[in-house]
C-alpha cells in the first residue's frame, strides 16, 4: 500500500504540541479513518495536504461544561479549536431522546452526565425548565422520592452517562444525607460527580470553604471521584483556599480535580434559588452588577423584581479579576466554558474561553506557557473521564492511534473578540478544527453542513 493511499490527509510541518507526551517539536501528521495514524519527521503523502507551517497542531480542545448542546453552541465552539463539548454539571434525565436528538446533527462531539437536577426536578414535579424553580429547588426529599432518584440515576449510568452531575446551590432543599446517597450511587457505576457547590465566596457560614468540605467529606466516604465546577465563580475571594484544599485532598490520594473559566462575570438563571433573599451579602454585589445578555441593561431594585418574576438568564460580575487570575494559571484547574447561547445572546465565554486564554494569557501576559494552557484543555480533562469513559483514551493526545480531533492555530495571533456586548464574535487565529479526521473548520472557515461530532457514552 502507498503512502497516498494510506493517509486521507497530511497536517504538514506543524508544531505538533502534545502534552502527554511532552512532544513539542515540528512534526508531519497522517490521518486516516478518523484516526491519527503517523507522527514523523519525514515528509508523508496524501491526498489532502494542510500546510501548517509556523502554526501549532494541538489535540481538540474538550470542554466538559457546556449546557449549550445544540447547533448553534456546537459551531460557536468549534470556532474556538472545541471539539468535544459536554454537559456534566446540571447533566440530563432522558438519555436516548437527549443522545438521539443530537445524532448526525452535531460538528462536534457531545455527551452528558445523569443529572440530580433533572433527576430531582422530575421526581417532585418541579415546574422549572431548564433549573429548579419550586419543590425541587427548596424542599426536602422524601426516603421515597430519594429512592427514586437513585433508580433514576442509576439507570442514566447503566445506559452510559459519562458521570454524575450536580448543583447543589440550585437544590438547596436537598439534605446532606441525600447528597451521600447519589454520591454512592456514582461511586458505585465509577462515576465521577460533577458539582457545583452548595455555596460560593468567602462569607461564612454558607460559603465556598464550606460548602467545599461537604462534598470533599461526601467523596471520601463514598469513594466517588470529586470534580468541583468553575472554582473561580464558587470561590470568588475564597479561590485560592478552595484550591489549597483540592491540593490537599490530591496529596493525601483523594480523586478531585477541578475546572473555571477565565472571566470574571458568570451567567445563570435569575429565578434560580442563587438569588433568593440574602444573595447580595452572600456574594458582595447588589443590583447594579447584574446584566441581561439579551439587552445589556444593567439592573435596579425594580427591575431585578420584574426580571426575577417573569424568568431569563442573567449576567452576574461577581469575581474579582485576580481570582480569576489565579485560577487560570493554577496548575489544578482544567479550562472549562460553563457556556450556553440562545439566538446570539448570551456570554461570551460560548465562542471566546479558550482563545482568551491562549492569546492573553498565554502570549500577552504570559502567566502560563503554551504546554501548560493545551493541558489543560486537553489531557486533563480526558484524564478526568477516561477511568469510566474509555473513549478519552483516544481523545486529548496527538499520538499514532488517537482520534483525529485536533486543532491547528496561529500562536502569534491567536485570540478571543467575543465581548459581553456582542458575545458571539468568533476568535481569531484559529486556522483548522477537525472532528473524527473531518474539517468543521478550515481557514478559519466554519464548513457548512459539517456534522462529523459523535455522540460519546461510557460504554
């Protein structure tokens, strides 16, 4: 067999960064059948060639907190070197309308967790859509109804759920005791809990250090592999000590890792329990810090009661920068996007998180090195899945035998235009993404009708 024929297509004379390796060095990629299949020194042939030349091939970035899993999130994303996108946190109750609504429609690769939030809000009959806005939200589980939810979420894991997903700040009716009981269940099915903690800040009691210690007590008595969702936003003044603690809990051999996002302005629900009485002391802002993505008006007493009444999501600036600051630049933390976007509006974190990094970062204010900011977007949080979901194996390596997902970009330009004004703005200098060895973007170029993305199960 010759060469052309081998490889479908050539990455040529890239600088191929692999941070599981430690391969950093100008290489020429062959891929065939959605599969890496060469790394050489040496020229190779194919049918398609992508000169690379001066810019760095990378694995796909795998972001594993993405609630915008639909068409719209998946191409934004992709123009961000995304090519694995995966709702973890709030996760999903019905798997296979969930996974076959997305099937052959999707550029990227997509997946989900069996979430205690859908899980908890079907069980009570909770009238929320996206998050939990009556008894779901406030009150205390039965045995029977705990019962349930542990049937429900084991079935989710059976069916191939890549974990178990929480939100404890929006289910703050759920007992300490019913977090141990779907704890148990995760750690049972080898699943790692995905969760956003039941408190944020500093201010105790309630706060981040606290809430923290519940779910690292939970995980230690469970065995259940801990991930604590976007530290930065949780954590706030209190980032850098709930990092010390995930340090900690890493030393003495406790599976916890950890995520954030690097913007200092997060988005949710502004009819979610986060904002009931008290929120303000809570988290040190008031009204004026909030902003509706859909129009950019900044908020009052009166209109914070208008907007909390009729529902839609809210931006809330609550992080100071030098949290974010020292979450990003942790050597904990994988970079994650928390993103959604509905018709264009919303945060601009959805098409700009990891070409920020790269760009300012990485290249402007070089606090991290490009080794370290790829690893964190690539193997760290295939590291995170792949105990359960083996497909991670293959996924977050540049290496003979990987999936073909990988992004090629432009290190000396690479960088996020996304804005919370116009939060849609695609990056620039990210040059080619592909997904199973097929472009979704090339030249810079989003590939119309691309929809190579592959639903991903722990199966």
């Amino acid at each position: 067999m010759t060469s052309e024929n081998m490889y479908e297509l050539v990455i040529a004379d890239g600088r191929v960064i692999d941070p599981d390796s430690g391969l950093d060095a100008v290489r020429n990629v062959g891929i065939a059948g959605g599969r890496v299949l060469a790394i050489s020194e040496s020229a190779l042939h194919g049918r398609d060639t992508v000169d690379a030349g001066g810019l760095v091939v990378a694995p796909g970035f795998i972001d594993l907190h993405s609630h915008g899993q639909n068409v719209e999130n998946y191409e934004m994303q992709a123009r961000d070197g995304v090519t694995t996108a995966l709702e973890l946190e709030v996760g999903i109750a019905d798997f296979d309308a969930w996974y076959g609504e997305r099937r052959g429609n999707a550029a990227i690769n997509f997946g989900a967790s069996a979430g205690h939030i859908p899980v908890r809000m079907k069980v009570m009959n909770d009238p929320g859509a996206f998050l939990p806005t009556g008894d779901a939200a406030h009150r205390q589980a039965t045995a029977d109804e705990i019962s349930q939810m542990k049937s429900l979420l084991s079935d989710g894991l059976n069916k191939g759920a890549l974990a178990m997903g929480f939100g404890i700040d929006y289910t703050r009716g759920a007992s300490r005791w019913e977090i141990v009981e779907m704890f148990q269940v995760a750690a049972d099915h080898g699943a790692s809990c995905h969760v956003h903690l039941r408190g944020k800040g500093h201010m105790e009691p309630g706060g981040a250090i606290e809430a923290f210690e519940e779910v690292l007590a939970v995980a230690a008595v469970t065995g259940a592999p801990l991930h604590v969702v976007h530290v930065q936003s949780t954590g706030m003044r209190a980032t850098a000590q709930v990092l010390h603690m995930v340090q900690g809990a890493q030393q003495r051999g406790l599976d916890v890792t950890t995520e954030c996002y690097p913007y200092a302005a997060g988005m949710t629900r502004i009819e979610s329990a986060l904002f009931d009485d008290g929120w303000q002391e809570q988290y040190g802002i008031s009204y004026e810090n909030l902003q509706r993505p859909d129009t950019g008006e900044f908020l009052t007493a009166s209109t914070f009661a208008q907007y909390r009444e009729e529902g839609g999501w809210i931006i809330a600036h609550s992080t100071p920068q030098d949290d974010v600051d020292v979450a990003v630049t942790s050597p904990l933390t994988i970079i994650a996007t928390d993103g959604i976007m509905n018709d264009g509006k919303g945060h601009p974190r959805t098409a700009g998180s990891y070409s920020l990094v790269l760009g300012r970062y990485v290249r402007e204010r070089k606090l991290l090195s490009l080794t370290e900011a790829i690893a964190k977007m690539t193997i760290m949080p295939a590291k995170r899945l792949e105990n359960r979901a083996t497909a991670f194996k293959n996924k977050g390596r540049i290496k003979a035998g990987a999936d073909a997902d990988i992004t090629i970009f432009d290190p000396a330009t690479v960088i996020d235009r996304s804005t919370y004004e116009q939060p849609t703005l695609p990056p620039v200098g990210m040059r080619h993404v592909l997904v199973g060895g097929h472009f979704v973007v090339r030249d810079g170029q989003l590939q119309a009708g691309a929809t190579p993305g592959q639903g991903i199960l722990a199966l």
